[in-house]
C-alpha cells in the first residue's frame, strides 16, 4: 500500500511499522529502499525474503547522521571522517569495519559494515524519528527484486513487491542510481561502485587516490551491485555508438519490431511508432542518471524484445551511469 509522505499521520505509521520489525519501502535520493531495522535479526531476514537476495550479500545500513556511525563501525578511519563531513546526507557509502555485536544480520555476516547517511528530507524525517525510538539504522538494499532493475518511485516499488508493502510515497528519486561505494576498511579508499559523487570529487575530498578493487588481491567483498550481469531490465540490451544504431536501424527498415532505442539523437522520424519506441536520452549526465532506470523499466512495460542503448561519451561524470549500461547489458 501507498501512503503519502506529505501527510504526518502516514509518516507516523511508516515509523511505527519499522519499529515494529515490519518492511517498509523507504524514498531515498538515490533509488528506493527496501527498509527494516537493522538490529532485528528478523526484520532484517524478511528483506532478504521478499528480495529473493542471498543472505550473505550485505545491506547497506542507513542512520539519521553521523553521530549514529558509532552505534555500528568500531573504528573510522580519518579519509572516512573527511567523506562524512563532505558528502553526508548524500550519496555516497562507506564500509568501515563493524562492531562485532552490530547489525551481523544486515552485514551478511562480514565483519565490515556498509553506512550511508541519506540527504532525502522524507527519509531523514523517517531516521530521526526511529532514532529517538532507539532504532540507530535501517537496513536499505534497492527495492527490487534480486538482479533487477531498482526503482525511482513508490509506483515501481508497488511493481515489485506488489500491495501487501507498506510504500512511504516520496516522489521521484532525484539522483536516479543509487550511492557511490567507498570501502574504508583496507587503509586507502577504494571505490566500489561508481555513483553521482565522481572519483574526482571522492579524491579530492579525502585528500588520497582511490584505489580500484580489482588491483588488490585479496577476496573481494561481497557486493550485488558489482556483479557482472545486475540492474537487468526483461529486455536484452544492447550498447551502440550513434553510428552503429543508425545504420542498423537503416538495415533493418521496415522489419523493426519490439525494438526500444535510448539516444541522443532522433531515429528518423517514418521510423518511430511502427515497430520502434524512442525516449530521448539527456545529454547531460545527471539528468540521465535520473532518468536511466525509469525508462528501462517503460521499455519493459511496452513489451519491447530488445532495448538499443547510445554508449555515452568516455568522461568521468558518466562513469556512473556507464557501470550501470554496462550491467545491464552483460
Ligand atoms: O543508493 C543506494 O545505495 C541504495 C539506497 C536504498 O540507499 N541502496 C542500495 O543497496 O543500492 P543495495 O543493497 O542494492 O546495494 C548495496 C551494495 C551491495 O552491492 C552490497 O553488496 C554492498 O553495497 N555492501 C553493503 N555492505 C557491504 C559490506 N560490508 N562490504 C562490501 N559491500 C557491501
Ligand atoms: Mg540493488
């Protein structure tokens, strides 16, 4: 069920089901979470279930501030310190080693902690009041079904999950892909997964070099998000430059069918309606990341068999989006 975010007495009703150990689909920036109390072992096990997740794939735990993190991360590095202050609320996670008797559940069981202070007004309204209810974090993965598409409003969250979930209604996601990841648990950062707070940005906040995980040698943690094949729509998807859809597209004229095409540019115009469905694609980076995952998820609505994606220029404030593009081609 959808209530709205807007009227006090459904806010209300969202804090009390999470307080209670019930699931509540939660608006943040970024996507929408799949929220519970990260400290009740059976709340937590319920995410798990409704996601289809396995359960040693870690969540991410969400807290009202900064102050909350010593509830959860025995130690926090001085880089870590240095993001907090810089991008909280925001987009961004860290993972920073976990007190042993925090949150195991919501962990998957590593002994890291994933954390992330969220900057939606709605969402901070939620972890305050659960705060003062002596519930420290929420336990958050994207609200879709395990290796799907994540969603950007309560109507997507409704898709997956269906009515029987309570939905706190907080509009669009603004960002649209979900939090960059920095592990902070290895003595120099480490990214992740790439989101709308770049690299650069990370660098020069915390003053060091982000280090890329497939250059330590060491087991990796454990991260769905970094799968190859993840954030799939039903369709196959296809990444093109302009000139390769262009001329297949001519190719294919007239047989095109069940065909979606994401571009900057316009198919030419005889073409769209037939067998072709067009969304133009932002050339601006973060109006596409905002856009990404909503029009994946229209495409499949439409029944369309295979989705032509315009490969987005080599830049950093693409990465991102480009790590997503390329999931959900894989
Ligand atoms: O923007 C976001 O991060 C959204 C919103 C709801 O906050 N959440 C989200 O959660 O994307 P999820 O579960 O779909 O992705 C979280 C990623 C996963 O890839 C998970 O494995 C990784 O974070 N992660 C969480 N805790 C971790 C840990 N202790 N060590 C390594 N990776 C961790
Ligand atoms: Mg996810």
């Amino acid at each position: 069920m959808i209530i709205s975010g807007s009227n006090p007495v459904h806010v209300q009703q969202a804090v009390e089901a999470l307080c209670a150990g019930e699931l509540l689909g939660l608006p943040t920036e970024t996507v929408y979470g799949l929220a519970a109390d990260a400290s009740n072992e059976s709340a937590v096990a319920k995410i798990f279930q409704a996601k289809g997740r396995p359960p040693n794939h870690p969540l991410i735990v969400h807290v009202a501030s900064a102050n909350s993190v010593h509830q959860f991360a025995s130690d926090i590095p001085d880089f870590a310190q240095k993001l907090m202050s810089q991008f909280w609320p925001g987009p961004l996670t860290l993972i920073l080693p976990r007190r042993e008797e925090m949150a195991a559940a919501a962990a998957g069981g590593q002994n890291s902690v994933g954390l992330r202070c969220p900057s939606h007004p709605l969402a901070l309204e939620v972890l305050k009041a659960c705060a003062a209810k002596g519930v420290w974090g929420l336990a958050a993965p994207s609200a879709n079904l395990f290796g799907r598409v994540s969603p950007t409003s309560a109507a997507h969250v409704q898709s997956e999950f269906g009515d029987s979930l309570l939905i706190l209604d907080g509009g669009e996601c603004e960002v649209g892909i979900e939090s960059s990841i920095v592990d902070c648990t290895r003595g120099v950062p480490v990214l992740l997964r790439p989101g709308q707070i770049s690299r650069t940005q990370i660098e020069q906040a915390c003053g060091l070099k982000l280090v890329n995980p497939e250059t330590l040698n060491s087991e990796a943690p454990r991260a769905s998000g970094t799968l190859e094949s993840h954030y799939a729509p039903t369709a196959k998807v296809r990444l093109m430059s302009t000139t390769d859809w262009q001329k297949a597209l001519a190719a294919f004229v007239p047989h095109v069918q069940n065909l979606a095409l994401w571009s900057v540019q316009k198919p030419s115009f005889e073409l769209l309606g037939a067998g072709l469905v067009w969304r133009a694609m932002p050339s601006n980076a973060t109006q596409a990341a905002h856009d990404l995952f909503s029009v994946l998820r229209d495409f499949d609505s439409r029944g369309v068999r295979t989705i032509w994606i315009e490969t987005p220029p080599p830049t950093p404030e693409w990465e991102g989006v480009r790590d997503r593009l390329n999931r959900a081609a894989a």
